[in-house]
C-alpha cells in the first residue's frame, strides 16, 4: 500500500529494536524503493508531548492505516519494573 508523506500511521508490527509495538503511531517522513523494488518508508516517532525519540526507515508492510474505529492511547516506552 501506498501512503501519503507527513501523515500518522499504526505500526502493523512490533519493533523490539526501537523498543516500539505494533499499534504505535509513526509518521512517515520519506518514501522509498528498494533495489528488489520493496517499498519503504522513513518514520519519525514522538512521545506524548512532541518530542522526537526515535527515526528509522521501515518496509511498507510494517504500516497500516489508521481507522474510524480506533481510539489512541499513551503507554511508557521502557518497560517498568
């Protein structure tokens, strides 16, 4: 699937290396193909208050658009306890 650039999508797969989930909200920054023509994306992810904490590029199927029926939530980013 094709996105459009500067909007928020859903991760549609953890990204342990990140320490993301699937479900995070990411925005694409850059659009990207691959030699073997698999088509990426450059994310940009944000805490709750707007700071950038992570960037990394992702393959296209590691997104999913978001949907009506979803609502957004907060949880930390490290693992408590």
């Amino acid at each position: 699937m094709r996105f459009e650039l500067y909007v928020d999508v859903a991760l549609a797969r953890d990204l342990p290396e990140l320490k993301l989930r699937r479900g995070d909200l990411v925005k694409l920054v850059d659009h990207h193909v691959a030699p073997d023509g698999e088509e990426g994306y450059s994310i940009e992810v944000f805490n709750a208050v707007g700071d950038t904490i992570a960037a990394s590029t992702v393959p296209a199927s590691a997104l999913e658009p978001l949907r009506e029926d979803e609502v957004l939530s907060v949880r930390p980013l490290a693992k408590v306890g």
